[in-house]
C-alpha cells in the first residue's frame, strides 16, 4: 500500500484549509485518491490548527502519530506542536514568522530554539521565508503555496501530483490565482537556488 | 461559505466535505425541504442547501431558531408528504428530544431524516455524546457512514430507509466524517422533485398522540422495530461481510470503525484471513445478520466511535442465542472510550486480539525537548465583546458588588480565559439566564450577571428571561447582539430578518420580545463604547440592587468579521491603529488587561500594533490612560456604520 501522509499546520486564518484543498484538488486531477481531515470551529478563533492530508491507498482520515511523511507549516512553535505526527527524518517546511499567542505573559521560543530542538530528533528542517517572499509577490496571503512550492521542488510529491495539476487546482479554487501561481512558481524556484539534493 | 462544489455537474469527480456530500445526497434523493439550527460540526451541511435553494429555486431551506423548531418543521413537512431533513449537532439533539420520541409513535408520510452530528474528542462542544442511543430509546434506525467515502451514499440509503418504513431515521455523522473531504461523483439532481409541494391529509388516530392512540402506535412501534432489524440484516449497501467467511476471527466495524479496521487489515495483509463485518446501519441491531456472522468465531472485535453501543447491544444478543467469543471492544476495555478513534488506538486493539507482533501504525512519538506555549482560540482583533467585557468589568468594581458571571455558549464563552475570566458558569444554550434565575434566590452575596449571546437569546433565551420577570430574579441580562451566529460561522437568526434562502424574512428586535416579556428596565449600548458601557451596567446594576427585579442590556455591535466582509463588499477598510511611543509608558494596560491580540510589547515594555491584524475598531484608543493610540488616518464614517449594523447575506 503506497501513501503519502502530509501534515499541514498553523494558526487560524493563515491559510492552512485553503491550501490542503489545492493538494487535495491537485491529487485529483493527478488521478489520485485522497483524504483530509479538518479542523473547524473554535480552532479557528486564532488557535492553533491542523489538517491532515492522506493521498494514495488509505482508508481512514487521520494520520496517527509518528506516521507523517511531510509537514508543511506556517508558524514554527505550531510545527514543533504538531511534529510528533511525524516519521523520524521527514522534512518539515516552516514558515520563519513566529505568531506569538497573545496570552499574557507567556514566554515564546525563538525560532532558533525551536529549530534546534527539531533537529535534534532528527527532522530535516527547511526554513522558509514564505510569508516575506508572498508579499514581494503581492500576494502576502500566498505564504501556504509558497511552501507548496517549495516542497514540490524537493520531488516528494511528484509521485502524486503533476505539476500542471497543482496549477489548475490553484486557478480553480484560489482567488487571485494568477498571482498564486506565481508564488508557486518562486516557491519552487527559492527551493531550487537553497537546496541541494 | 457557499460550498459551491454541492453543485457539480452530474458524472464530474469532485472533492467535496463529508458534509457537503451529505447535502449533495439530499438533493440527488430529492429532498424539499430542510431545516437546521447551526451547530459544529454540522453546519455546513445546511449551508450548502441553502446555497443550491438559491440557485436551483428549491429545496425550502430555514436557520431555525433552535433545534427542537427545526425538527418540529421537518415533522410537518414529512407529514405533508414530502421529504424531509433536520440537521443539527449532537446536543442540538437533546434540545430536539420531545418531538424526537414523539416522531417515532407517529411515523411519516414522505421522508424524514434527522442529522446528528456528534463530536467525539470535543472539537468545539462542551460534551462527548453518542447519539446512536437516542435511536435505540426512541425507536429510531439509526445510519453512520463508514467515513466521508460513503456520506452521499448513506444519506440518501437513509432517506429510502424512512420512506420505505414511512418512519423517521438518524443519521449519525462525526467530526471525522463531517469535516474530512474526500473526492465525490456527482450524480442527477431533479429540479422538479427537489421543488415539490406536498398536502396533508388528516389523520388524527396517528398524528395526535392522546393516550388511546399512542397505546396503539407503541405497539405498532415494537412490532415494526422488528422488522426494520430483519430489513437491515438484508440491506446490502449498508450492512455487508467481507474477507474470509471461515476465519475463527470476527471484525464488527461500525461507521467510520469499518475505515481504521480496513487500513489496518489491508496493512497487516490479513483481509483475505479475517472476516469484517460493515455495519453502517447498525440500529436497530440487524440481528440475524450478526448472529449469522457471529456463530462458530472464537474471536468478535469491535470497532465503533463513541460508546461501546452495538458492542453491548450485541453481547446481550450473544447472551440470549449462546454465541460465546472471547469479546474485544471499548466494554472490555481493549480500546479507549474517550475521545476520537485513531489508527494507533484501533491497531494496538487488533494487535491483542489476533496477537500481531509488528505494527504499521504504532510508532513511538517523537517529541521535541521544547516547552511550547499554548495557543488557544481566542476573541478577534476588534471583537465588540472585549470592549463590553472591559466595560462590565470596571461597572462591577464600581457598584461594589461581587458578581456571578452566568456565561454561555458562543464566541462570548473565550471570556473565560484570561484576562477578562468572566464566565463562572457555562452549561448549555440558554443556561446563562436559566442559571442566574437559580442563583437570584438561592444566594444573596453575588449579583448573578448571564451574558448570553443574540443567536442564543432567541434560541433558548426566552423562556428563563420569562420566568426571571414572572419570579422577579434580581439578576442582569446582558445580551451581546453582534448580528449573528459568530461561533459556527456567522449563520442569520431571528434578530437578523435574512433567512437560509437569501429572501428577506422579518426581523425580530431583542428590545421589544424583552419588553413584551414584561422586562422593566431594557436598554440598548453601543458594544464598542467602553465610557457608555461602563455607565450602562453601573445604572442597570444599582437598579438591580435597588429593584430587586432582572434588568437587561442590549450590546449592540457587529462581530468584527462581519464588519470586514460588509466592507470588503462594498469598498469600505478600516483604519488600521498605531502607538505613539512618545505617549506610551510601557503601563501595559492593553496587553496584559485588555490583551487584544494585534497588540504587542516590545522589549522596552511599550505597545506595538501588528497592522497585519489590527482590524480598527478603536476600542485600544478608549482604554489606554495615556491617549497613546491613534489611527493611522482619518476612520471613515461608513467604517463605523458597518461596526454596528452589517449582518449576513
Ligand atoms: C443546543 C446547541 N445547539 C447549537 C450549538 C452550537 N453553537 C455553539 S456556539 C453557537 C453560537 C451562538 O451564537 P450567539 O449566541 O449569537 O453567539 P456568538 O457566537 O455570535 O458570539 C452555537 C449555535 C450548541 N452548542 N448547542
Ligand atoms: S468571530 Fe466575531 S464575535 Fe467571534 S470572537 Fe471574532 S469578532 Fe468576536
Ligand atoms: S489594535 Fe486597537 S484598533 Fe486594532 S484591533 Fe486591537 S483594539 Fe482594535
């Protein structure tokens, strides 16, 4: 049974549902089978979120822990939050803005520490300016299909998803998607120039 | 949200929520009318209906005022006839339950299918309930997909079912199925069936439940039971066993249960060796298809979200036919019995059961040696309640009085958290009122405050605020009137006058039912007034002390997301606000007492605004001692038009 298990995380209101229907869209149209399980409701308000995404041959919604084979993330403390969905060793793409919660008086980790701890477990961690890199593009929402892009560069999920795929998923359920799919294109490109392998 | 794909072309692929899927099932049945109350997680099954009744011209889609309305309304549109659907979360069920028991003694004409939702694992509600035994103590069938993958399928199995027994059924959904989308084939939608008139024929010896006729009815209820058990041993599409007829192990995967048994069968290589039985109409238990399954297995797991409810109803089965197998399930405590099913949980009960040595699913966590803070949901940047609760606050210390905040449930319950920490209590939809009526007489140290929000106030709000004039509770109503149902996703009500179907409805104002109510002392404050607001509540507080009568404010303010959405409709933005350093002394009253989530501190203690969040409602510029807030340009005044009045489309 092949499958692809994505874990995709951040805050309420960045974009994290959107973006798992532009996967889910794109498997689709790749031929693919696909799940994903949401977070609604009280999440929403600002708290902390995620979404699992099963592509290929699986039955049930959730990814249990430990079985992740890729995160995306927006905010870092949410993919430190969410890592333990992960398999050892599975490349986790993080934004490098840290939304800190607003609670009085708690104390917040910088992004290094939270970096270091990830690697310490043995993740292979990519920091990513995608939020930054959405707004040269004008488009400051696109952070989530900036990390799309760059994860696709990396080749783990071409198995799945054709690339013509993802871009007919982002014109047909994104607003302003010519402007996504240029984000998509210099997420991928950004990967291209920093990462080797 | 639209959820636009409930209208995808006949044939087409899509992918579609769990509970879109179950819309789109409606309409292919033909359902014509539908009625809900708004609860997670079965909002969006209604609000993809109401979507198709836009534009196709039908079926008749209403927000009900509350749930125990809206199943009340299906019952009459099936006894017309014609099909019906009732959707609401799993506690909306309880509110539902009077004319729920009743439905069954009367039966249906066209087709009735009510929608549980229930939330294993708490998402967003305040209990964890299995709403599969609601059907077993009113005698309802009761239909739970096996996942998203069968929610179309089984919505509109559902509605044959009930047509077919002219009796109503449950479909009982989960998070899990509700919210996880999966790809969907589309199929015909007919226009003409879905926009169909019914009539009603009168028959009072089945529609009026006097006792002479509901003994009869019970009777018919109990022999009718019956027989929808043998139905659903034979129904095929629902109920069905796979894998190895001969094995000496018995799976009963119940529901989504069938799902996480499957993946992990299929992992482990073991479904052509085991047997699994898909129950996915499980109640009434379809007895002689278990048993038939059942005898000769040394072995019998279950696999149910929930509680262990077909796992017990079908141990006294065993019981009285002698079946004897070693049992696993919840009741043997072999899988957990809180929370939400996950394939750890699932594989580690098959793993003793069939004594597996390797596991797929199983793997240690991998936790980084971090300390994390939490984030939990919190009120939006420039949400009118921070500004009301900011004001009650500060009327509270001034009457010198020591109040029981009677909170409920809506966006208004994150009060609980810090700083504001103003709910004592929350309970249940309308328990803020009903509680402070308690607690008006039965204490006099405590001025009882319920704070309740316009969606509730109509929905379950009525009846205790009736009985606090009736009784003369000295208490104060607060009710937050942002224009909406914020929680689930800025759904209409009655106080609104836009109904599910887009067409103007009337508009009921929370002054005037208050007044008609016989409420004294009624008045109307601007939600995002902080100097008002605390002179209100001071005023309305002394007149309870004095009067020793309820009082009742009416916040007026829209939820700021609405605000947001009116404007962006229409060209209108906010003024985003700034800090002037000069002025800010780093006192840290708005991060720390008023804690709006665009404010921050900076290493010198002084405020900074995130402009990204900062939605400019001002409220910052009425609370800060040292005038250090300031918008950034001048606010327009159709901005602060919006604030108070935009509402849903
Ligand atoms: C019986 C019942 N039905 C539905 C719900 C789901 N629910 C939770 S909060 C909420 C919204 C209440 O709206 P309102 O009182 O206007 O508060 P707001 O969210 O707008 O602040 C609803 C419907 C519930 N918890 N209980
Ligand atoms: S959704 Fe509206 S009512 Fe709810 S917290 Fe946000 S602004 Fe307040
Ligand atoms: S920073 Fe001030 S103006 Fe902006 S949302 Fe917060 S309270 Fe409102």
């Amino acid at each position: 049974m092949k499958s692809l298990n994505i874990v995709l995380s951040g805050v309420g209101g960045q974009g994290i549902i959107s973006l798992a229907n532009v996967i889910a869209n794109a498997v689709l149209e790749s031929g693919g089978k696909v799940i994903v399980a949401e977070t609604h409701g009280l999440s929403q308000r600002g708290g902390s979120v995620i979404v699992h995404v099963r592509i290929g041959d699986v039955e049930a919604p959730l990814i249990p822990p430990g079985n992740g084979d890729l995160m995306l993330s927006l905010d870092p403390i949410e993919a430190a939050r969410y890592s333990v969905y992960l398999k050892k060793g599975s490349m986790i793409f993080v934004d490098n803005n840290i939304t800190p919660p607003p609670l009085p008086g708690i104390k917040i980790p910088s992004l290094d520490e939270i970096v270091e701890s990830l690697e310490k477990e043995g993740f292979d961690i990519i920091v990513v300016p995608a939020v930054d890199e959405a707004k040269k593009a004008g488009n400051p929402l696109g952070a989530n299909i900036f990390l799309l892009g760059a994860s696709y560069q990396t080749g783990i999920l071409k198995e799945y998803i054709n690339e013509e795929a993802i871009i007919d998923a982002i014109r047909k359920n994104l607003k302003k998607p010519e402007k996504n799919i240029e984000v998509f294109k210099r997420g991928k490109k950004w990967a291209e120039e920093r990462l080797t392998r | 949200m639209a959820h636009r794909e409930v209208l995808a072309e006949p044939g087409s692929r899509v992918v579609m929520l769990g509970n879109v899927a179950f819309a789109r099932g409606a309409l292919e049945y033909g359902v014509s009318f539908a009625s809900a109350y708004p609860g997670t997680p079965s909002t969006e099954i209604t609000e993809a209906l109401s979507y198709a009744s836009r534009i196709l011209g039908g079926p008749y889609v209403e927000w009900s005022a509350n749930e125990k309305v809206a199943l009340e309304a299906a019952i009459g549109a099936a006894l017309t006839g014609i099909p019906a659907l009732a959707s609401m979360k799993h506690v909306g069920v309880n509110v539902a339950a009077d004319p729920l028991f009743s439905s069954a003694y009367m039966g249906v004409e066209g087709a009735l299918v009510i929608v549980s939702a229930d939330d294993p694992g708490m998402w967003s509600s305040q209990n964890e309930q299995d709403n599969r035994w609601y059907g077993i103590h009113a005698y309802i069938p009761v239909v739970e997909p096996a996942g998203a993958q069968e929610a179309k399928t089984a919505i509109i199995e559902a509605f044959k079912l009930s047509e077919k027994w002219k009796h109503p059924v449950i479909l009982r959904t989960t998070t899990r199925v509700s919210h996880t989308r999966v790809i969907v084939e589309a199929g015909e939608i007919d226009i003409a069936k879905i926009k169909r008139k019914g009539t009603f024929v009168k028959n009072p010896e089945k529609y009026t439940l006097v006792p002479v006729h509901a003994r009869r009815l019970r009777e018919e209820l109990v022999e009718k039971w019956e027989k929808i058990s043998n139905d659903l041993s034979q129904n095929q599409v629902l109920n069905h066993a796979e894998g190895n007829p001969d094995s000496e192990t018995l799976v009963v995967a119940i529901g989504l249960g069938y799902r996480y048994a499957k993946e992990i069968l299929a992992a482990h290589g073991l479904l052509d060796n085991v047997r699994l039985l898909k129950l996915s109409a499980p109640v009434p238990l379809p007895k002689s298809l278990l048993l038939n399954e059942a005898e000769g297995r040394e072995k019998i797991i279950f696999v149910e979200e929930g509680d262990p409810v077909i796992e017990t109803l079908s141990k006294a089965l065993f019981y009285d036919y002698n079946v004897r197998a070693e049992i696993y399930g919840k009741g043997t405590g072999h899988l957990k019995k809180t929370g939400e099913l996950e394939l750890h949980h699932v594989e580690k009960l098959l793993a003793k059961a069939l004594e597996l040595e390797k596991t797929y699913f199983s793997h240690a966590m991998i936790k980084p040696d971090i300390k994390l803070p939490p984030r939990p949901p919190v009120l939006c940047p420039g949400c009118p309640y921070r500004a009301v609760f900011y004001a009650l606050r500060r009327a509270v210390g001034k009457a010198r009085i020591r109040p029981i905040y009677n909170g409920d449930i809506g966006c208004y319950s994150l009060g609980v958290n810090p700083p504001f920490q103003m709910q004592d209590t929350i309970v249940e939809m309308g328990g803020s009122i009903g509680l402070a009526n308690g607690m008006a007489h039965a204490q006099d140290d405590k001025v009882p405050i319920a704070i309740i929000g316009d969606s509730t106030f109509f929905h379950a709000g009525l009846p205790g605020l009736a009985n606090a004039v009736y009784n003369r509770s000295p208490m104060l109503v607060v009710v937050l009137d942002n224009r909406t149902t914020a929680m689930t996703g800025h759904q209409p009500h009655p106080g609104i006058g836009v109904t599910a179907r887009g067409v103007e409805g009337t508009e009921l104002s929370i002054v005037d039912a208050a007044k008609g109510l016989g409420v004294e002392y009624v008045k109307v404050i601007d939600a995002f007034n902080i100097a008002e607001g605390e002179k209100e509540f001071y005023e309305a507080l002394e007149y309870v002390k004095k009067e020793r009568k309820p009082a009742l404010i009416v916040a007026k303010g829209a939820c700021i997301l609405l605000a947001l959405a009116a404007g962006r409709r229409i060209g209108v933005y906010p003024i985003v606000y700034r800090v002037d350093d000069d002025k800010c002394t780093a006192c840290g009253l708005c991060y720390k007492a008023f804690n709006c989530p665009a404010i921050y501190s900076k290493d010198d203690g002084k405020a900074y605004i995130n402009e990204l969040l900062c939605t400019g409602c001002g409220e910052c510029a009425q609370i800060c001692p040292f005038d250090a807030f300031e918008p950034v340009d001048e606010v327009p005044p159709e901005w602060l038009r919006l604030m108070r009045e935009a509402k849903p489309t």
